[in-house]
C-alpha cells in the first residue's frame, strides 16, 4: 500500500529552502515557554536512581494517571498514556476497526490529514463527515450514513482546521447516533485549553460506552516533541486497549512522563489562561489586519488555526509554494485537509510576527 | 480480538504481593547505571530553548541517525528511530503484512512472547520457527515450509530467552530463503552489544533487500524506560516505513533521543566492555552454583539471560508463583514463551543478588 506523507513535510521543507525571510504559520508547535516547572522535572528527573531509568508501566506511570483522572473526573483505570495524542488517535481508531472489521470510519472532511490516512493503514474504509458551512459536524449526513458498516466517527473539538467549538447537542447527538448503531465515537481534544467561545464540550460529559477521548499535553504545556499524550476509554474497553497500547509500543517514555507530571503539580491556572489570552490576541490582530485589507476570514472559536479565504487565489500547494515566494509567508494550502476544498489557506498562530505576517498577506491578496 | 497482555505481568504482580522477601529476576531492565553523560545529556536538553522541546522530525533527530548510521556503516537514509525496539518490530511487521496480507509470520518458538501476540493484531497468521535442540531456527524446518504465503521470519540474537547467538551461516541461510521466497526477515539486535560468543552476527551484514534490523538504545545504556530505539530497512522500503512510522507515532520523544545522542558521543568502549564483563560474572556464578547442585543450565552465548531445567518441576505459571513463595526467587515460567514448552524458567540476570539467589534455587530444585 502506498502511504503518503501528510502534505505540511511539503510546505515546510519549501519554506526552509525559500531564499527570503519566511514567516512560518504551518505548524501547530506552540511557540510559547513550556511551564518552568517542567524544565524542573526533567532537571529532576535526571539526577533519579537509575531504577526510575527503566520501563514505566505500559499504561502510564501512577502519578500521572491520577493527575489525568482527576481532572477530568474519571476513574483511573480508565487512563491510558500514550505517545501523543497521535498514537492515541491510532490505538482507538485500530479498536474500533478491530470491533467492525474492514468498517467505515468518519474523518471530518476538511480535516486533520493523519485520520485520513491512518484509515486504509488500519484497514477502514474511509468516509466523510462533511461540514456545514458553520464548520460543525452535519447531523443530517451522519444520520443519513452512519451504519453498522461503520467502526467509528471522528471529532475533532476544538478543530483543526476549522477552528470550530462544537456545541453540548452536536456532540450529544452523535453520541446517541454512534451508540444506536454500536459505533465508536473518537474524540480528539487536544485544543481543550483553547477555547475562546465556552462552549466546549467533552465527549467525557456523555459517560458513553462509546465515547473515547483522546488528548495530550504537547499544546496545553507546549512541549509536541514531550510525546505525552493519553486516551480516556469506557471500562469495557480499557483491557484490550492496554494489551494492544503494549503491543504497539511496549510503554511511553518516563523523562517526558516524569516532567509532564511535576509541571502538572507546579503550574498554576495563571500559565494556562496567559497562554490563551495570547492566543486570543493573536487571532484578534491578525483578523483584524486582513479584514482591514478585505480580505475574508474566518474567526476562529478555539485552536490556534485561522482560515483566510483570498478571493482569486486557490487553496493548492502550488499557491502555498507562491506565497512563500512572493509574500513571504508560510501557510496550510485548503486541500492538505480533503479532497474538495481549494479556496482557503490555514495559518497557524504559532509566531509573534503576527501583524507582519497579516500585513504581508493582506498586501499579497489583494495585489 | 482477544489480546492478552504477555505473562510477564502476573509473574511480575505476583511477586510484588508476595509476603516475603523475593529476588526478582523476571524483566530484562538493566539494574546497573546508565553512562554519566546520559544524565548529562538529560540535564542539558532542560535548558535548551523552548523550540527545541517540539517536534523531532518523525524519523528522529539528524545527529543521533548520523551517529546511529556510521555504528553501523550504512546511509542515514535508511535509518528511522522508533519508539523503543518494541515499536521498530511492530512498524517492521505491519510493513511485511503490508506487502503480504494475512501472510504467515514464523516467531521463534519459544521466543519473546510479544512477536507472536502482535502477529494476529496486524492480521498475520502465526506459524512456528522451530529451534533445534542448541536454539538455533531450525534451517530444515524453515526451508520446507517458508513459501510466497509467508510475510516475514522475525530472528532475534543474541536471543531471548534461549541466550543462544546465531552463526553467519544460520543468518546468511535464513537471508537467501527470505529472498528467493520474497519475504523480509526481521532481525530484532537489541542485544547486540551482550555477545560472549564473538559469532554474533547483523542481519546488515548480507545487504539484502529483505532484511529489516530492529534494534534499541534499552539495555546498551540501561534505559529501557526511555524509548528510544531504531530500525534500518532496506532502501527500497524507507519511504513506505516513514510514511506508516508518522502515522504511528508522529514522532519519537525528543528528551530521550537527545540525551541518547550526547551520551553516544561522550561514552567510551569501556562502559560498555565492563557491563558486559559484569553480565559475564554474573552467569558464571549463577551457572555453576546451580550446577554445583546437580541442577541443569543452559549457558547464554549472548544477552542477559540463562535457563534452568528443574526436574522435578514444570515450567508453569503455578510453578513460577511457588517458587515465589517457597524459594523467593521470581523467574518466567517457559510455558510464557510458547505452547510446547514447560520444561524450563528463564531467570534474567538483571540483580546483584545472583549467588544468593542461585543458592536459594539451588536448594529449592533438589529438595
């Protein structure tokens, strides 16, 4: 099977090649400081007895799932820590296609490219969960499709690339959708600290034995390269996650486990909130810029991703290449997220440059 | 699919129950130091600068490949650092399952349990790579049943648990039958670095098309906790496993591979010549204490561990749990390494206490 890598490896390796200054937005690496007490741990954490050296349980280290339990109020049996929420994603979608061989799985369409292709890779066949023009999940379609062909449906809240925070009824609905038709819903909330509307709803609050959640501590702390992430599953389903989290990757390294939990107990509400507040401005000066130049876009409710329609300029990685040329700004092009959507480019948030690049763009587009 | 989690566990829980005092000689982590430099390395990654705590490219940083690739004389290309060894056998499986769906998987038999359980996880038909009575893949076996229908043979020497390190003309048979078969071998190496016999010998060493090298920086630094471990494919399967490797893991923990690529580059030969002279020792003493009690060992050509064969005594879950309590020493029953075999415990000779413990097996096996 040919597997292709997700198209971001394309854009950036452009942009570092480009023989110009070149604003990079195509990443989701924060660029913000990780909590000092995280350096701490790790600091810490190198001066243990070489014991603590040696391989964490398979399920995660006990400290850090009880820190994880109790703050989403769950049992921690229910706790798995995995590579990333990545590996998480991949553990719960090889479940639910384990559950429904060969079966379909819903990817939001446009969406984040690696549930696309880790759907064939698993074995699923792929479909979409279309849109509205409001960026949520479209009920009808899914009432419409969803079968018991199907072994899962994918959400993605606070969304990347949409930028869309789905409401308590969206996710409510799906979950009585997928339990009817004893389908899986995964639910990828990695943006979670990132929500701007408060709205934000996990799939935790539904207490489905259907609803999996995944999450990671890579944009809450900053640290995408820690690989500290964690699924939380329904009680029937935590025996055969472990055994098969331990089959893919034994356990999760114990430096980054070890860091993420003394961050965890040192860090205060004020780390958090500063970051958003960052963010939130950063949206703020960057929508606001473009819209100056006319140009649309859209505004987004959680997440570090703002989506900019340029009116005669396709979403492809040909315009993307030229942007970075001409502009000199590096953006997602719209059909790195699906097969349909060529009109808009993704910026990530993820630089202080913000207005620069919002001036640089608007000038671009509307040349 | 049912997954069990490999008997480990409960040998390992049980022995943690026990109410006395017990000498643990069931997982293969190192009990001995880490290089300084790890440490170091450790040390030194907290302080850098935030950017750095994202990300790693998802084949692992470009040092530590570079490093990885002169070790053993090939191009980096070729080289993706994984999640552990554990996660390098698993992306080297789903990859042959790839080219060969529902194909078989021959697993040494008795052989570390986790080749076998992950076979049906990624759809493969296990089948039983018989040892000949020195532990060595039985070449005969192999060649009368290996066809177009087999997807990979896994080997693993210096093996576990069998200690045996197999001949270049064991390697090299295996290789040609992988080949003229299409079928990859895949060479699990991770105690390369354990040989006593001086015959140990790469799957690289024959530069074929079909030999995959896994491999981990676990027990040469003493860090099975760590993760970080490497596969070298063949040129022609690098893109495909890059591809499948991201969708994964996305990538491999930074902390980890940093503090492996200093201490790679400040550590000498003789941190790595004393652990294995220590290893050494080891199995001098527990062999001859027990031979000393008429008891029957196997002596390890490579790796950590040695087999004993009680004879009076199965080698059974329910005999491991009553040595437990009645020896106080904690060993994996041979039944945890296939179905055929309950003749044999396999004690890992990762603890100080080896005389005491040999002395205290000794006594418990002729009483």
């Amino acid at each position: 099977m040919k597997v292709d890598q997700p198209l971001f490896f394309d854009v950036m390796s452009y942009a570092n090649q480009a023989d110009r200054d070149v604003i990079r937005m195509v990443s989701g690496n924060p660029d913000w400081e990780p909590p000092e007490a995280l350096r701490e741990g790790l600091r810490q954490y190198a001066d243990q007895d070489a014991d603590t050296f040696q391989y964490a349980p398979s399920v995660g280290l006990p400290r850090l799932r009880e820190q994880i339990a109790k703050y989403h109020n769950v049992s921690e049996d229910r706790v798995i820590i995995t590579n990333g929420a990545g590996q998480a994603n991949y553990l719960a979608m090889s479940i639910a296609l384990d559950h429904t061989p060969s079966g379909e799985v819903f990817a939001p369409d446009p969406g984040y490219p690696y549930y696309q292709k880790r759907t064939p890779v698993l074995g699923g066949t792929l479909k979409k969960l279309t849109l509205d023009t409001d960026g949520a999940p479209d009920i009808n379609q899914l009432q419409q499709t969803v079968s018991e062909e199907t072994a899962a449906i994918i959400l993605n809240s606070p969304n990347n690339p949409t930028g869309k925070v789905y409401t308590a009824e969206t996710v409510k609905k799906i979950v009585e959708l997928a339990e009817q038709n004893d389908v899986f819903v995964i639910s990828d909330e990695v943006y979670h600290q990132f929500d701007y509307s408060g709205q934000f709803t996990s799939v935790l609050e539904f207490e489905s034995s259907h609803g999996i959640m995944t999450n990671s501590f890579s944009k809450s702390l900053a640290i995408t390269g820690f690989r500290v992430g964690y699924s939380i599953l329904p009680e029937p389903l935590v025996e055969e996650a472990r055994a098969r989290n331990m089959l893919i990757n034994v356990s999760v390294n114990r430096p980054g486990q070890a860091a993420v939990s003394h961050a965890l107990n040192a860090t205060d509400e004020a780390y958090f909130e500063s970051n958003k507040h960052q963010l939130r401005e950063r949206i703020d000066t960057f929508v606001s810029v473009l819209e100056e130049y006319g140009v649309q876009c859209v505004r987004p409710e959680g997440g570090f991703y703002v989506r900019v329609y340029p009116q005669n300029l396709g979403g492809t990685l040909e315009n993307a290449k030229h942007m970075i040329d001409s502009a000199g700004v590096a953006g997602m092009p719209s059909t790195a997220f699906g097969d349909d959507v060529d009109d808009w480019f993704r910026f990530a948030l993820t630089t202080d440059r913000i207005s620069d690049a919002a001036h640089r763009l608007g000038e671009y587009f509307v040349d």
